[in-house]
C-alpha cells in the first residue's frame, strides 16, 4: 500500500496498476490489492431498486462515498471493488476524490448476462453454440463498451471484471464461451483507440470449488487476446479462527498454482460463522504462503445491508457506525502494511506473457471449448452506436 505522509495524506492513486507474469505492479513494484467490496445503501430518491444496483459513483452518492472513503483509508486499505456503475452518468467528482486518497477502483462489466432460462435436463445435450451463444448480443455489448468509455480515462480504475455471476451450476458451464467472448471484445475496444492505456481486463468466478481449478485453467487457456488477465474469485472457506491447512487455502494454492500463471486475487472473502470475525485469514492472505499465486483480494464487505456482514452498520440516524468488525479488520490491515516486502511477497513471478497453457478437456464434468462466439453485429455501427456525440476514449 502506498505509504502516508506526515499529514496522513496517503500517495493519490495516480499511478497505473498493469499486470506482468502472476502479480500487479505499480510504478516496478509489486502492487497488492488491499480491498474491500462496497456497495452503498440506496437513497430516498432511489428507492425500489436494488442495493446492488445502486451507482456509488454518481453525484448523487458523493457525500456519502467521502465519508465512507475516510473509513476506508482509516482500515489501510488501496482498493474497493464496484459491482454496479452507470455509464449514463458522470464519474469525475467520485474517482478524482478516490485518486486524491489513495483508492483504486475495479467495476464489473456484463453484470446483465444470464444464462438461458429453459436449462436441459440432460446435461450431454447443453450444446454452448446453440444454446448460450444467442446470449452474447448487440445490446449487452453496447452497454459494456458506454461503461469502459466512461471510466478508461481514470488513472486509479485498476481493471474491468467480467461477472461470471452467469455460471453457478454444472448446467451453466458452457456459458464461460459467452464470457471468454465478453473478454476478447473488451479487450480490442481498449486497443481501437490510439493513445489508451491496456486497462487489465479480468473475470470473476464463484465460490464453486467442483469446477474450480477448470476454470483457472479455462480462462488462462489461449491467446492472449481472449483470455483473462486475472481472475477475480470468491473464497469463503476460512471460516472463524483458522489457519493456513485447516481452511483449506494450502490446499487450494497448490492446486491452482501449476495449473495458470494469471494473476489472482480473492474477490470476496470473510465468511460469518460468528457475531464477530476476527478477520485472522488477512494476515495469512498477504503472506508468502499466498501471494505465489494470489495478489491480495477484497473483504466482503463494507456497509451492512441485511446480511450481517457489512464493517460498518448506518444508524437509525443515518449515521455511520463502526463495531468490533471493522476494529478486528483494522488490527490486521494494521499488521500486514507493517510488514517488510520479504515477510509479504513471494519471491516467485511467473511468465503468463508466454505462456498458453492447455483447456480443461470438454466432458460432462466442464462443458465448454475454446470455440467462441463471434461479435453480435457490425463492429463499426457498434463503436459509432456507443461514442456518438462523446469525446474520444483517450480525452
């Protein structure tokens, strides 16, 4: 995390994160993300829609996202992750203040993707061609590429995550063509303009752990143009007190560590089993036990909304209130970010820029090819459909 001065004034965020090998770097060195999710509560003006639905970004959210960013910082954190941002509206206001203070940004893209409705019964019979790559059409894409316009120009948005949301059963597997597709295209909207920066462009991925490891390899499998920079993935088996083998995170590092040499970060962790958590897996998640192959992640999550597992809760008052959560999280962020670089990285960086690595097999267990959907539409009425009036993405 980059260091405060004597005023407590941290490093604006102002440097680029770029991908090399299995980590993030900033400005040469290894960059980890310390983050945390955050959603915001919806307003009186918006109210019945979803939380998740909720733009933090917008004007509307401002005064509420300064108050919350002091919070943030005041944990000793570099980064939250966005899961719902609308491309309709202006962002500056909200990412000049995050820069200002230190806070990198990562927004999911293709939040709307769903997988076919009338799923077969018959598992063999899920042909991806047919039945999921309909989904991949003009209008989702278009969304996408207006939300990528909108944010490129930020030094502090660290990188676009493709929801994987859409893949949450053995049914659904075949849906990861749509989402490789999701990411070549995204990708050569970022290279079409002179002048922008190669944003990172990753995916996320569930809490399943039956398909995990194929779709590490299936999502670093290939070229470099449709496969993921990193992966974004949820981890909720550190459950309370626990350790590094009983959680089982050794397990799951070197299970994935011969199989990719992306970059991967925890998209979310920290599950409940208590009033309290004592947040113990932060410390071991920025140790060298782990950052051979993950490069930090994001707690889940920061505001209460009905689940109990917010940091900090809103009073009847509205207010923000902290309790022993976020004081437990504070306490270990504090450990980590006081720690030297030999006592958090793992000397190891591997190559992913040369590497290709091997897809899973296609069989009844992971029913997708590296076969994918060609883009839905005309590429040019495309880009003309999404600039219209608007600068160029580079201004």
């Amino acid at each position: 995390m980059p260091k405060s001065s004597k005023n407590d004034k941290p490093t604006p965020a102002s440097v680029p994160i770029v991908t090399r090998g299995n980590a993030f770097w900033r400005d040469g060195e290894r960059f980890f993300v310390k983050g945390i999710a955050y959603v915001p509560r919806s307003s009186n003006r918006e109210r019945g829609i979803r939380e998740d639905s909720v733009d933090p970004l917008s004007d509307a959210h401002l005064p509420e996202l300064k108050e919350d960013v002091a919070l943030i910082r005041n944990l000793g954190l570099n980064s939250i992750s966005l899961y719902n941002v609308d491309s309709s509206k202006d962002h500056s206001q909200a990412m000049a203040h995050l820069e200002e203070n230190g806070i990198y940004v990562t927004v999911k893209l293709f939040n709307d993707l769903e997988a076919p409705t009338a799923m077969p019964k018959n598992e063999s019979n899920f042909k991806a061609k047919s039945a999921t790559w309909p989904m991949y059409d003009n209008p989702l894409v278009t969304n996408a590429f207006r939300l990528v316009h909108n944010l490129s120009r930020y030094p502090n948005l660290l990188g676009f995550v493709v929801s994987g949301r859409c893949i949450h059963t053995p049914q659904t597997i075949p849906m990861a063509e749509v989402l490789r597709a999701c990411i070549r295209d995204t990708k050569a909207f970022l290279r079409s303009f002179d002048g922008v920066r190669q944003i990172p462009v990753g995916v996320s991925a569930d809490n399943t752990q039956t398909s995990m490891i194929a779709q590490v390899r299936y999502f670093s499998a290939g070229l470099a143009a449709e496969r993921a920079d990193f992966m974004a993935k949820q981890c909720y088996s550190w459950a309370g007190p626990s350790s590094f083998t009983v959680s089982g995170w050794q397990n799951m590092v070197e299970r994935i560590g011969p199989e990719t040499m992306m970059p991967m970060l925890m998209g979310e962790y920290g599950a409940k089993t208590r009033k309290s958590r004592p947040w113990d897996e932060v410390t071991c998640l920025y140790s060298p036990h782990m950052t051979s192959v993950y490069s930090g992640g994001f707690a889940y999550t920061y505001l209460e909304n009905g689940n109990n597992y917010g940091v900090v809760k809103i009073d009847e008052e509205g207010k923000r209130v902290i309790g022993q959560e976020y004081k437990n999280l504070k306490k270990r962020f504090k450990e980590v970010n006081g720690r030297s670089a030999e006592d958090v990285a793992s000397e190891e960086v591997k190559p992913y820029e040369q590497w290709v690595g091997e897809f899973p097999p296609c069989d009844t267990r992971w029913q997708a090819t590296s076969e994918i959907p060609p883009f839905p539409g005309n590429w040019d009425a495309v880009i003309r459909n999404v600039l219209g009036d608007l600068a160029p993405l580079g201004s």
